[in-house]
C-alpha cells in the first residue's frame, strides 16, 4: 500500500510566483540577472552585438551557445523549489507491521530510508563516491551503523556527551548488514559505497537491529548502487514450543532461540543465531519461517522501489576483458593444476606468488600472443587473397637477374598483447578458484587429499601454561588455537553500555585475537578489527549454554582464545580449545561441545558434476575464499548451541542447508570424539592460583551495616583482612573474594559479629571500652557493636565516677541483660564478678527469657572471635549471618590445591576443594563436578 500525503513536508521555503529584478542564486555561488533588471534590459543586445563584430564566427557560435545556455539554467534555478514529499509501505511482518518511508528525510543522498517498528525508528543512507575507485577484487562497501543514546532519552555517560568509537554490538550489526548485501553488489564496479544507519527513537520493546538489515537493503535497492535484489531481514524467536516473528525484546528473554536470517524473495543468504541445544530440524523450521517473512517483505518493497527508485549506474560497471580469461589459462593452466596439489599452506601460497608474478610479466610487460597466432592457423582462400592484396612489391640489391622482379610476400605481424596489472590480478584470482573447484569436482579429491566430508588430524593438550587457571592448545590440520581461561569476582566482570538505562554486567565473555603472524604475514597490531570482534562473539554464545548458573558457580570466566596458526576455521577452533580450556579451569560446564565449519561447491555441472551441490566438511582458507559458502555449525551430538552462515553466490534453498547441517552433525560427532583423547587430560580442578569466593547469607537488613557510611565498613574491612573484594547484595547475599583461605576467615568473623543478632545472656569477653559517661561506659561488644554498661552495673560497690576505676581502651567482661524497643543494648559487669550475689539484678531477671540458651564470645582478637558454650547451658552457634531457610544457604569456598602425584603425569593438575563454611568452621572436601 503506497501512500504519498502533499503535507508531509520538513521544511517550508517560500517560493516566488515571479523573479525578482535582480535574484543572486545560492546555486554553487552563481550571479544570474533577471530580464528585468534596468541594465540589462538596455544594454545587453548592443554589448553582445558589437562584441561579436570582433570574434570570428566560430567564437561567436561558441559565446551564443553559452548564452542560452546560460539563460537556461538560470530560469531552472529561479523555478520554484519542490517541497519534500513522503512515499511509505506498510508491510505485516508477524502479528504487527512495519512502515518503510522515503523521500522526506536524506533527498540528497543516492538512497535514504526510514523503518519504523512500533516506536523504534532506524534511519538508513547510502552514498557512492563520484569518482570509481582503483579496481580490487574486493568490493569498496563500508557500513557504519550507531545507536544514538538520545534515541532513549539519555546521554553517554563518559566525559564526553556525544557519541564515539563503535561498541562491540554496534560492530556486530554492521557486520549482519555487510554479510547479506555484499552478494548482490555486481562485480566491477569500483565506486565507493557508504552505508550509515542511525537508530533515531528506541521504545526499548522493538529491537532495532533487524530493522537496520532491512533499512540498509531497501535503501540499496533504491539508490542508484548496481544490485541483484532487494535484500530484508527478520528476527525469529521460539517461545513455548512457538515460532515468532521479530519477537520483542521481552518475548526473547524466554526464547530458546535467536536466529537472524536476511536473504531475498527466492534465496538466504545469511544466517546468524543462538540456541539452547536445538535440533537440525527444529532449526530448518525456523529458517523456513524466517524465509517466508523475507519474501513478503521483498515483495512489497518491490513496489516502492518501482515508483521510487533511480537508475542503476550499469553503465559504470567495468569488467577485465574476456579474452584476458582465456590468456591466463594457457600461460598458467598447467602449473596450477600441479600447485592445487601442494597440501601445505604456505608452499603453496609462494608458488602462487611466483606463478602469478610470471603471468603478470608476461601479461603486463613483455607482451602474449595467443597458441593460435603463434603458430599459425589455417588459413581460407580469402584470407589469402587478401594476404596477397596486401602485399607490397619489395626490389632487393643483388637479386635482379635480367629484367626479372622478385616479388617477397611479408608475413603477418602479431603485436603482443598487453593488459593492466589490476585486471591480470583479479583474473588470475578467479581462474585460481575456478582450478580448485575443478579439481574438487572432477577429482573428488580437495587441495590436501582428503575426501569433501573427512576431517583433518585433530591433536589437543590441556594445562600446558602452568600459571593460567585453565589452558589448552587445539590443532585442527594447520588451525591452531590457544585458549586461556582466568576466573575472577564481580570485578572482573565486562560492563555493557546500551539504550536501556540499565546496568549490565557479563559475568562470561570470550576474547578472540587474530594476529599476522598466524598465517605468516607482517601486519598492523592495535584494537581489535571487526572481524575479531564478530568471530569471538559467535565462540562466546557458543559456549554461554553449556556454563554453571552463578549460584552453582560464582566467579566471573573470561576466555581468550589466540590464533596461533590459521587455515580455515579458526573460529571453531576456539569453540574447541575454550571448551577444553574451561574444563581445565575447574568449570563444572554441562557437557562438551565442539565446531565445524562447512563449505560448499554450488554450480557442480559447471566442472563436469551432475549438478548436485557438493557439501565440504571442516574447510580450509583457499576452498572458503573459492567455495560458495561459509556454513560454521557448533554444538555437540544432540544439538546446535551456535550458527552462521555466509553465501558468496545467488543465494541457497533449504535442501541444501539440510544437507549441510547434517553433515556439520556427523563432523561434530567425530571432533567430540578427537577431544576425549586429549592428552594430557582437563584437570576439571580450580588451579591453586585461582582466587578463593566464599559465599554467605545474611539478613537483607543487615547489609548496610556492613558496607558502612560511603563504603567506609567494607573498605576497613578489606584493608584490616587483605581479602580482594566483598561483593553484597540487596537480597543478603555476601561474596568474599581473597587469595589465602586465612583473610576469608578473618573477614567472614568481622561480619558475622556485624550481623549478629545479640540474645540476652549472652557473655561478651575481653571487650574494649570505647567511651566513658558521667553515667556508665560504653563497651564494643563486637565490631561497630556498643552497649551502655550502666555505672550501676559495673562493680558490686557504690562507685561516684566510673574514671575513677576506668579508661578509654580498658577490657571487660560484659553480659546482655537487656535490648530496648530502639534495639540498644544495656550491658552489665556486675552480673559476672565472683562477688556478685546468685539473685539475677531486677532488670536482668526481667529481661532474660528463661528458655534463652546463653552464649560466650571472646572478643575479636587479630580479627577472629571465639564462641564457646556455657557449661551450664547449651550454646547455639550465633544466629549472624545465616537465614535457615533462606534459598541460598548453603556457603561455600572454592580452594585450589596441589594434587597428589598419582593423579596423572601433569604437575599442574589440580583439586578443588569445595569448603561448607558451617558455624563451627569445619571443612569439607569434594571436587568440582563436570558434567
């Protein structure tokens, strides 16, 4: 449905009915004169009368040609200006619609678009460079996508209030708005094309990412940038066994799935997602899903884009030379078929090199001439006479014998034939993978023998740096990875700044570095290039489904996977190595997983197939840079954890991704298999350099009292301790972080006598005397803990001034003999002296409930307080700290230690030591349970 409303402008300019007699233009600063104007009315006739007296009349044809000229695009700069005018397209997409608008905002640039889902509005622009760049085999497409925090009605929260270098998910999006339009951009044409979106409005219901993948499409279609089709992409989430169309952001924080699938009317051509264990086929149905939510976008986009859209510039499209194809092949067709067979990396990197650098002397400098030409075809008789006609008669000295001419034909004259360097280059690309898909094909046999669906040697080794908390090296052929997990507190955890005024920490995250020298190369090092950023994000959701909640597992896990040898894959790779990684750390993951990475030969009956699409498992560099697809599958037997798909041709059907993900699941089943003989083995034990967490329960109520004025209690008591961090939270949980298991002992007293709750009859001893009254001393009875012991109560006698017996700083015995309604304590010395008489004091014996067991505390010495029982009564443990029948009573800490050489070969292997911290401090030992 097209609409077009006349009021839809921005901007109002007044427009005149008629010239004024003298109008400057602002039209690149040109000075145009009205008709009317007195002076030219008068003169203008004569001066160019009598100036064409003096010009030839070629200058005078040239100065009148001007003129009207001119005139003419003066009278079209001072025509009345067009107001802006709105085109939009509602177009279903799920239970809701979306409103695709153009021509209203952006009319300068060569396409611009707004798509508007509920309140969340993405404004997309694309722009091509007038100039065309240097030819590349790599098309100049730069996509630059930004959440504006004004869209939610906030501010960037750093110094400066505006926004700046990307985040990490803003890159992500621009690399699923790369993926699926590079494809459809034709070939040979170098104009530099720049995609920028801008989320302009954000209701924090409406995701906008998927919004932006359409917007960027539908803008392409629109400008005049050369494309295939209309590109669109949708979000599908799966609630309660249920597939749902771009579900809102609260619908997903149920979904066992996030799948984004971008593609055109007829083919996908990019998948992305995550899920919880899903099985093949429960993916394939959400693939369908999306794909019909595609096409009905495309097909109503199609429309607009039919009433609105501008010519393509085909004509700026400029191809090597198709003979340039058949040049390159008879020079280098030979070679490359022996060099296709090298099976390591880099020798045959550097034949390649050499090869090409001999094509491109012979091609670029010396000059070809063709097999045909060279030696000489056979020729008709036309082609004959017409040798003969062109002829020339040539007399040589010596050679005259009695009148006689000789008559010498001159033979055909082949100029060599030369090329630019770009064009030799990308074609020698292009027959290079033409050769391998061949062979591929024809000889059922890749570049390092094996067959399309075997897998190369997997070799895999746990702990080998001895000062990481978990390690492992995987090896996949020549793909290399080594990963290093390190746990840590809430401290360590990465903040996350987005839309929504919320806080968000992630208490797991995956790092992937690609450095040069991993495929032999000299390069740039610095911040991480989008392609790490994107790559190390796909391992991390990865591997987020098979982690321990937090309750299970409180330290925060941060991987980091490095490249260390790199032929295709290395992605998964680092799903392997981190899995194994996070096993030598002691993390108690659910299960294995592992990675594969699947590629694809489309047009089979090109190179002499039956037409079939040829599935590869476990691809290298050259058969992803030469293939159609780049298909990287994760999980384990049972289903996908992660997935991303990238097509470099026209798009593929559901069949085919079928069978693709049916084999990536008999791959993954033979890696999962490979890692089991991991040598040496996981310790699945917390290294004895990971920091200890102890975990307690304390009364909500009670929380302030440990962090203190401004923090001031809980930074004495990490400075008095030595712990690292005490982390509290509003529902009463505590979580000590600290290197040695003495500073959490240290510090869990401190608290636990900081949340007690004080009985009456309870015995306080060695207690220091913090200040003294005209009427008493007030006594610390735990830390930040004071009660009044009444001068009445101090001694048996009658004492005038309690300075008379004691000072700041004294220590006494106390017992509670009463807590007010304000919940002040009222302590007595009396009560415990030998000469004190058996009767209870009046106020104790109104006070003391009778059925109240009594308990004794020594006060905290070095920070450690001892309570021991009464002899004449029984003592319960003090009520400080922990809730029985809280969730989340149960307190541990997680102790690394040196295991006993039986254990294995490895010296690094370690326990874990999981302690109950009961009220008695007794410890139990048991290890880390991996599932």
């Amino acid at each position: 449905m097209l609409a077009n409303p006349s009021t839809s402008t921005l901007h109002h300019r007044p427009n005149y009915t008629h010239n004024p007699p003298c109008a400057l233009s602002n039209h690149r600063c040109k000075l145009s004169l009205s008709p009317n104007c007195p002076r030219f009315s008068n003169s203008a006739k004569s001066n160019f009368s009598s100036l064409s007296l003096l010009l030839s009349r070629r200058k005078r044809e040239r100065l009148f040609t001007f003129v009207n000229a001119f005139e003419e695009t003066s009278v079209a700069h001072d025509a009345p200006q067009s107001l802006p005018q709105r085109f939009s397209v509602k177009i279903p997409v799920g239970d809701r619609h979306i409103l695709v608008e153009t021509g209203h905002i952006g009319r300068q640039a060569s396409g611009s678009v707004t798509v508007t889902d509920g309140e969340t509005i993405v404004y997309t622009s694309v722009c091509l460079d007038d100039v065309p760049s240097e030819p590349s085999d790599f098309y100049p497409l730069s996509v630059n996508y930004q959440e504006r925090f004004s869209a939610a009605g906030r501010t960037s929260g750093g110094f400066f209030k505006r926004e700046g270098k990307l985040k990490d998910h803003e890159v992500l999006i621009c690399r699923l708005i790369d993926r699926p339009l590079r494809p459809t951009m034709f070939k040979g044409f170098y104009h530099e094309t720049q995609i920028l979106s801008w989320v302009l409005s954000y209701d924090g219901l409406h995701s906008p990412d998927s919004l932006a993948v359409t917007a960027a499409g539908i803008a392409v279609a629109l400008s005049e940038v050369p494309n295939t089709k209309v590109i669109a992409g949708v979000r599908v989430g799966l609630v309660d066994n249920k597939f749902i169309v771009n579900p809102t952001t609260k619908e997903m924080e149920e979904s066992e799935l996030d799948l984004l699938l971008a593609g055109t009317d007829s083919a996908i051509f990019m998948i992305e997602g995550y899920c919880n264990f899903l099985t093949e086929e429960k993916l394939l149905d959400a693939v369908q899903i999306g794909q019909d939510a595609v096409r009905a976008i495309c097909n109503e986009v199609g429309v607009l884009v039919k009433k609105c859209g501008k010519a393509k510039m085909l004509d700026a499209i400029k191809l090597p030379p198709a003979e340039l194809y058949k040049h390159v092949e008879e020079i280098a067709g030979d070679e490359l078929v022996k060099i296709l067979q090298i099976t390591s990396k880099v020798p045959r990197r550097k034949a390649l090199a050499s090869l090409e650098e001999k094509v491109l002397s012979i091609l670029t400098e010396k000059g070809y001439v063709s097999k045909d030409e060279r030696f000489g075809t056979p020729e008709t008789v036309a082609d004959l006479l017409e040798v003969e006609d062109e002829d020339e008669e040539i007399v040589v000295d010596g050679e005259v014998d009695e009148g006689d001419v000789h008559i010498k034909p001159i033979g055909r004259k082949f100029s060599p034939l030369l090329f630019s360097e770009v064009d030799v280059k990308l074609v020698f690309k292009e027959v290079t993978s033409k050769f391998l898909r061949k062979r591929i094909v024809e000889g059922g046999k890749r570049s390092d023998g094996r067959t399309p669906d075997r897998i190369r040697p997997i070799d895999s080794r746990c702990g080998i740096l001895p000062r990481a908390h978990g390690s492992a090296l995987f090896t996949r052929g020549e793909t290399q990875s080594l990963a290093v997990v390190t746990l840590g507190d809430k401290q360590m955890a990465q903040r996350v700044d987005n839309l929504v005024d919320e806080e968000e920490f992630k208490r797991f995250y995956l790092q992937y570095l690609f450095p040069p020298s991993c495929v032999g190369e000299v390069g740039r090092i610095g911040a991480p290039s989008r392609r790490e950023i994107g790559h190390g994000m796909l391992v991390e959701r990865a591997l987020k489904p098979i982690l321990p909640s937090e309750d299970d597992f409180p330290y925060t896990v941060r991987v980091e996977s490095t490249i260390t040898e790199s032929n295709g894959s290395s992605s998964m790779a680092s799903v392997c190595g981190g899995c194994l990684a996070l096993q030598d750390a002691g993390v108690p993951v659910k299960c294995m997983i592992a990675g594969i990475a699947m590629g694809l030969v489309l047009d089979t009956e090109e190179f002499g197939g039956d037409g079939t699409p040829l599935i590869l498992s476990d691809i290298t560099g050259s058969e992803d840079a030469s293939g159609d697809m780049d298909f990287k599958v994760a999980g384990n037997e049972d289903g996908i954890t992660a997935f991303q798909m990238d097509i470099k041709v026209g798009g593929i059907t559901l069949p085919v991704m079928r069978k693709a993900l049916l084999q990536a699941r008999d791959g993954r089943k033979h890696i999962l298999a490979e890692m089991l003989k991991c040598s040496p083995f996981p310790s699945k034990r917390l290294s004895k350099y990971a920091p200890l967490i102890h975990i307690m329960k304390v009364n909500p109520k009670k929380v302030n009292i440990i962090i203190g004025s401004g923090g001031k209690k809980v930074k004495s008591i990490i400075e008095e301790t030595g712990v690292e961090a005490i982390d509290t939270r509003d529902d009463g949980i505590v979580k000590i972080t600290a290197k040695d298991l003495s500073s959490i002992e240290k510090s869990k007293s401190i608290i636990n006598q900081l949340t007690m709750v004080p009985n009456v009859g309870d015995i306080y001893r060695n207690c220091e005397i913090k200040s003294i009254a005209p009427y008493g001393v007030f006594v610390e009875i735990a830390p930040g803990r004071e009660g009044l012991c009444h001068i009445s109560e101090l001694t048996s006698n009658w004492l005038p001034k309690a300075e008379d017996v004691f000072k700041v700083g004294d220590r006494v015995d106390v017992k509670l003999i009463e807590v007010n309604e304000k919940g002040q304590l009222r302590l007595s010395r009396k009560a415990l002296l030998p000469e004190a008489t058996p009767e209870k004091s009046s106020a104790e014996h109104h006070a003391t409930d009778k059925a109240s067991p009594r308990r004794i505390v020594q006060a905290p010495k070095d920070g450690l307080a001892e309570e021991y029982k009464d002899k004449d009564s029984a003592v319960n443990s003090p009520r400080s700290d922990s809730i029985k029948d809280a969730p989340v009573s149960k307190k541990k800490v997680y102790k690394g230690v040196t295991s006993s050489a039986t254990e294995g070969p490895k010296n690094s292997v370690a326990s874990v030591s999981s302690i109950a911290s009961k009220d008695e401090g007794t410890l139990e030992n048991g290890d880390a349970k991996i599932g």
